[in-house]
C-alpha cells in the first residue's frame, strides 16, 4: 500500500541488507504455503528495518513425520537480556525518528522476530520479513558484498584468545564450543593459533543447547578427567547455560576458565553458585558504552502500550512474578496477580541493568549505521558531504538496495559517546577488546574488572596490553595457575618426545654421563648441567665505590678551582706576589687536571680509555711536580737574594718556565713512546676467577709504566731535595717546610704503600688503589701548600702584609 519499502534485516547486531522491487517492474503469481511467521513487535513507517533476537531461549523441535505438514515452532523461556537488546533497537528507531536533522520527514518502523538461538527460528524470522509484500526479492550477496557488522569478527576474537594464553604461558588446555558457525569457526582459529604458539589442546568438546543430558554429561566428564588446568569455552550463552547446569551438578570446580564474548560478561550468570565454578574467570569482550536515555525508556515499557501483545504480556509476568489480568475481581486465592501499574523501576534484572551496555550498544550503532546510510542515500552525499554519484542517489518513493549498500560501505559518523563508526572493505569495524576478570568486590558481589586491552589495528607485538590491576584466578586465588602437560626438567635431564602424544607432553631422560669443557667466557652452574655466561666485573660508575671515587675527584676539582678564584681575587696582595702568581695558577691547573684524570680509570674499559689513563696522569702529575719542583728552586733563589723579602729576582722567571717545559716535555716523550710502540689495551681476565670475567686494561709495556711513574718519582725525590735544604731559610713565609711536608706525606705514606696493593689487588679493587693512590697525592699537594695561604687570606688578613712578611728577617738581622 502506498509504495516501494527498503526492508532491512538486522540480526543480533548483525546487518542483513535486502532490497524489494515495486510493483510495477516486475509482475510475480504468488501464493501463500503454509502459515505465516509473524513479527512479535513491529511498527509501520517509510521504511522498515527487521530485527531477529533470541527473544526466547528455548526451542521446542520435532522430528518430521513427513506425513503431515511440520507444526509451527514453539519457543519458551524468556530471555531478558535478549528482550533488552530488542528494546534497544525500539529505542534506536524511536530517537532517529524524533530528530530532524537525521532522515526528515521520513519515518522508519520496524518488525522484530524471534530467533529462539537457533538457525531454523532465525532463518523463518528472515523469510518472513522477506515474503511481507509479494514482490520480486533480489539478495544482494548474488550481485554485492552485503554482509555489515557492528560486532568485530570472531576471528580477531580467536586470534586474542591464543595470545592470551600464550602469555600466561598456558601450553596444555581444554576447549568447548558451540557446535555452530560460532563456536566451530572461532574454535577453529584458535586451535590453529594457539598451535602455532606452541600451546597444545588436550581435548575439543563441541555442544549444542539442545543435546541431550546424556551428550552434555559425557562432554563435562571429558572435562573432569582432563589434567588441563585451562579451559577455552568457546560458547554462546544457551551452549553456556547447559553446559554450566551439568559442570554444578557434577561438582567441577578449580578450572581457569577462559571466556569468549558472549558470555563473558553476562551479568545473570554472577551468581553465588555459578561465581563457584566461575570465579576468577578472564576472557575478551567488546567494549561497553552509556546510552543516554535507555534506561528510562526500558522502564516505560508495560503491557498497555500494546494489550494485544502476548510477548510484552510474557515479559510482565516473568518480571514480576505474576499473572496479568484485566479486573482485581478475578484474582484468587492461590495465584498472585498483577494489572500493569506495577514499577518497573523496583526490579532488578537482566531488563533493567545498563551497567554492561556491550551487545546493546551495538545494536545501537547498527540502527543508526542503516540511517545514516539510508540518510546518505536519501540526500546524494557522501559522509563527508561531497555530492554522491547519481546512480547510487535514491528517492522517498525508490530506494533500490546497491544504493543503500553502497552508503553502508562507505559510511562513517561519530556516536554522542565520541566513538567513530566505519567499515572496512569486508564491512566489519576494527577490532578492539577489553579483557575482563572475574573479581568479587567488598560485598561479596561478582564485578567484571577490565585488566587489558587488545587492538587488532597496532602492530601485532602492540596489540595486547595488560593493564596494572592485579588479577584475581580461579578459586579466589592470587598466584597464576600453572596448564602444563609434562612439568620442565630438572637440570641434568632432558626432554623426550612421547610417540604419539603432543610435543608439549614428554618426559625427562637422564643426559649422558660424558661432560664437556665450557667455553672461555662461559663456565658450568651449580648443577654441572649446562654452561652459561660468567659474570663480568668492572669498576662502574653506577656502584657504591664508584660513586665515591667519582664524588671525591669532582670535590677535589671545585677545591682546587675556588682556592683559583680566590687567589684571583686577591691576586694584587703581598701573600700571593710573594707566591709567585705564575707558578700558583700553573700548579692549580695541573692539580685540576690530576683530579679529573681519575675518572677515566671508572668505567668499562675501552682502546681509548686505557691509552688515555695512565700517560694522563703521567703527563698532568710530571707538570704538577714540575711547578713544584720550580716553586723550590724559587724560594731557595729569593732568599739568596741581596734585600731579603723582595720580589723574585727577573732572570729566575724564565728558568721557572724553561725547567717546568722541559720536565713535562720528557714525561710526554715517554708516554708518546710507550703508545706508539706497546700502547694500553682492554683486556678479558678469566684466568683470576673461575666464575667472573674482569675487564681491565693490559699495560702492553710494563717498562713504560714503571718509567712513568719512575720519572714521577724522580722529580719528587728532587723536590724533596731541595725544599728539605731550604726548610729553614728565614722568613715568615716560607713554602720550603710546606713542600717538604706534603712530599713526604705523599710518597712516604701513599706511594711507597700504593706498589704492594697494586700488585696484590685482584680485578676492580686495582684500579680502586690506583684512584686513591692520584687522589690522595693531588689533596696532599692540595692541602699542604695552599691551606696556610688561605687561611691567612680569609681568616688572618692583618698578616697579608708586606711588613708582617718581612717581619721575622728584619728581627734576626737586628
């Protein structure tokens, strides 16, 4: 009546496009056969979108006696999750209608059938819809892809269920599934992932909703007599619903159990007793959303919206327990009935619970997908409002369904929850997941906890991410169960193959009594069965005795550069003339040096490294003891000079900087010697320790060493020499009894100690007295020459005098 109609079928989510000629194009003598299957909830509009759900759980079949026609489907036992996901398709439909911007002037209706959850009821409700108007039907899978999906494949779902138990390293588990195309095919997958993982399937268990307890039975002690600690179930929830009545009743608890989508998270099944053998369970699910306003649509729903209707009829009864009936008159004395002003909004059931809006909020895109496509079509545009061809433009009175197709594919538009709606090329969304457990909260009640996350969109070694939340498994426990067929072997026995049983089942033979000699860089573990890395050692930078060398070398540089500002600032002073500037900033700058140069003995050595520690130090200690050495030579020169107190006479200026040259200049043609002819180079010992690599460096040329830190010495020695002859010239100031002092502190007391302990030190501990030995040295200098200077700067500045510095002479000579 009135014109061509688009029907659209939408199945659990699923959509199903068909498209339905008018009358005029093709004339078709029909007739009915048989009684027709009518829609338990419809409306007319514009256009009709059909809808099948598994209103009913039940399904009351009979084997043909093909002697009669087959009698008419019975289904029985309500199922209210299922009559919500219906209802939110209503509400859908309902709030598209209302809004102007989408569809105007168009209004949709709709026709929901039953499925019952099985494929005979579902394939009537889609002949049904089908055969409404008498017309010429076209499916468009003949002629287009037509299949649309706002749930992800299954596939993607198989394919996270094996990474899942690859990753808690589960390689011995049972499976059950639907013995449908959703359990077979998803099943499927899984086997051929997971064995591909290396995880083995001890057994695969196919049921249906309506086997008998005899099959149900044997499938559970199929169960029960498996050593898989791991269960997949792989069901829709009338599969789950059987199966979980027979485990209770067989009392089959203690299993990890490992759950697909369907049942994951329904709610009606956290119960005390289920939560018994459920408990701790983990499994993916498709992610959950808020619809605003669907809950108080649910709540409006009552009998008198349709007092015809035996469905919503059904549905108050169930919910409240009760018959309905038209007057309070006919109620009687055994019965407890109800007239329809009972208050949805006091029950709480699987109708009115929107804390998990998974499956509905699917059913939610999917009717809008098919208006916004029928939108698209209507106002020949594309989704980013570009014109659209003209072919695949459609009017209010011809809509043929490759054009709405077309916008289906094509389709893409943002929900009020901000997720974005599109398909790919196969018509399915991406894939995404949470990963729930099964946790109870402070009151004992079952909450499903989201503890990861898997997008089949990112990379495949991004996809799966576990979240920080600790994991509660079966039976309440907080230690991960162990699925394993044969436990590891022991150390000294080795794996065997068991014919014909899986390779993650075998057993543990003995090796043979014959050893082997380990590697150089490896040696054998406790147990003698295997060879495995040595430990290596070296003196870090990261290691408690590190980080004290490295403090103490960085303190000793900011000492010696702030004794620098200091004697800068007070450069023009009597004490510091009389110091010899020259020579005092030359002197600070080689003991900066020392200091520094102790850090290139921490850390892994390198080629550069060891050639650079010890000629560095040789190098920056011969200037340090160079400008020692002519610091002597000036205090004996000043006192030979006719005015005592006076200024450093001019000629001795440049034999200060030709002895300071010259010295270094030897001590640097020692070590260019040494480098060029046997240079320092790491080196692995693995002689010293039978369980520890240390890395060090090889000298290359012992002669070179010692000639370095001989020469050293040797300026020392003349240091020493000399200020000792000079430790009593007259003068208030005089360096000759400090120099004296803090040479025989340095070599009396560090390096005539430092030989032996170097010689007997083993592995970091070497270079560790080595480090002390040039820190040491460098603070002695440090300290012994420069404190009296600066405390008479700082704290005694009255004696920073020319006259006090002249003082003593002057009394002597009176």
């Amino acid at each position: 009546e009135g014109g061509p109609r688009v029907y659209v079928m939408l199945v659990f989510g699923f959509l199903l496009l068909c498209s339905i000629k008018t009358k005029g194009e093709t004339k078709v003598n029909c007739s009915m056969i048989g009684k027709p299957e009518y829609a338990l909830l419809s409306k007319d509009g514009d256009i009709i979108i059909g809808g099948a759900f598994s209103i009913h759980s039940k399904i009351n079949l009979e084997m043909p006696s093909f002697t009669e026609k087959p009698h008419r489907l019975m289904c029985t036992s309500l199922n209210l999750r299922e009559f919500r996901f219906a209802q939110t398709m209503i509400f859908a439909i309902e709030e598209i209608n209302s809004k102007a911007s989408l569809l105007p002037n168009i209004s949709i209706g709709y026709q929901i059938f039953d499925s019952c959850g099985s494929t005979l009821a579902s394939m009537r409700s889609s002949m049904a819809l089908i055969n409404e108007t008498c017309f010429l039907v076209i499916f468009i899978c003949s002629q287009f892809p037509s299949f649309f999906r706002t749930i992800p494949s299954d596939f993607y779902q198989s394919r996270a269920l094996a990474q899942l138990v690859k990753h808690f390293r589960w390689t011995w588990v049972g499976a059950v599934r639907s013995d449908n195309d959703y359990g077979n095919n998803g099943m499927a997958t899984f086997v051929e992932v997971a064995e591909r993982e290396g995880v083995c399937i001890e057994y695969s268990e196919a049921i249906s909703r309506t086997n008998s307890k005899e099959k149900i039975a044997k499938v559970v002690e199929v169960i029960k007599k498996g050593t898989a600690k791991v269960l997949v179930a792989f069901l829709a929830q009338g599969e789950m619903d059987v199966l979980l009545e027979e485990i209770i009743r067989q009392n089959v608890t203690g299993l990890q159990w490992v759950g697909s989508e369907s049942w994951i998270t329904a709610r009606y099944l956290a119960t005390k007793i289920v939560s018994k053998v459920l408990g701790g369970a983990v499994g993916f699910t498709i992610s959950k959303s808020k619809i605003p306003g669907l809950r108080e649509f649910l709540l409006k729903v009552n009998p008198s919206q349709n007092p015809s209707n035996a469905l919503l009829r059904e549905f108050w009864e169930m919910a409240f327990g009760c018959h309905l009936f038209p007057t309070i008159s006919s109620k009687t004395e055994h019965e407890k009935f109800c007239n329809g002003s009972e208050n949805l909004s006091n029950m709480s059931n699987e109708f009115t619970d929107v804390s998990e809006l998974r499956i509905s909020n699917n059913v939610y895109k999917a009717v809008y997908a098919i208006a916004y496509a029928l939108h698209n079509t209507l106002a020949c545009k594309t989704s980013n409002g570009a014109p659209e061809n003209k072919g695949t433009c459609g009017t209010k009175d011809l809509i043929v369904s490759s054009q709405v197709m077309h916008s289906l594919q094509n389709v893409n538009f943002t929900m009020a929850s901000g997720e974005t709606i599109y398909f790919d090329q196969n018509g399915d969304p991406t894939a995404r997941y949470e990963l729930v457990n099964w946790q109870k909260n402070g009151a004992g009640e079952t909450t499903f906890i989201t503890v990861g996350h898997y997008d089949a969109s990112l990379p495949s070694e991004q996809q799966f991410v576990m979240n920080s939340i600790n994991i509660v498994w079966a039976g309440d426990s907080h230690t991960k169960p162990s699925s394993v067929c044969s436990e590891s072997c022991r150390p000294g026995f080795r794996q065997a193959v068991i014919k014909g049983r899986p390779l993650c089942c075998f057993e543990c033979l003995r090796y043979s009594a014959e050893c082997i000699k380990c590697p150089l860089e490896h040696w054998s573990n406790e147990n003698h069965s295997m060879c495995v890395l040595k430990k290596v050692e070296f003196l870090s930078f990261e290691e408690n005795m590190g980080i004290l060398l490295t403090a103490f070398s960085l303190t000793g540089v900011s000492l010696t550069i702030a004794v620098a500002l200091m004697f800068y600032h007070f450069i023009d002073t009597p004490l510091v003339k009389a110091s010899n500037a020259e020579l005092s900033f030359l002197l600070l700058f080689s003991l900066s040096l020392c200091f520094l140069c102790s850090l290139t003995f921490i850390g892994q050595p390198t080629e550069w490294s060891c050639m650079l520690r010890h000629t560095a130090f040789g190098i920056t200690f011969a200037l340090c003891m160079s400008c020692v050495l002519a610091r002597t030579i000036a205090v004996v020169m000043a006192f030979k000079a006719t005015v005592p107190g006076t200024s450093v006479p001019q000629c001795t200026l440049p034999l200060q900087r030709v002895s300071v040259f010259c010295c270094t200049f030897f001590q640097v043609i020692i070590c260019t010697l040494w480098l060029v002819l046997a240079p320092p180079i790491p080196y692995k010992n693995i002689t010293h320790s039978l369980d520890t690599i240390i890395l060090e460096c090889d000298l290359g040329s012992a002669i070179g060493f010692w000639a370095v830190l001989g020469y050293i010495g040797l300026l020392s020695v003349l240091c020493f020499v000399l200020a000792f002859l000079a430790r009593k010239l007259p003068d208030n100031f005089n360096e000759a009894k400090f120099i004296t002092f803090s040479l025989l502190l340095i070599f009396c007391a560090v390096w005539i100690t430092f030989i032996p302990a170097y010689v007997s030190s083993p592995g970091k501990f070497t270079v560790a007295v080595e480090i002390f030995a040039i820190l040491a040295s460098s603070f002695g200098l440090l300290f012994c020459i420069f404190t009296p200077k600066c405390y008479i700067i700082l704290l005694k500045p009255e004696q920073n005098t020319r006259k006090h510095i002249m003082g003593k002479t002057h009394n002597k000579s009176q």
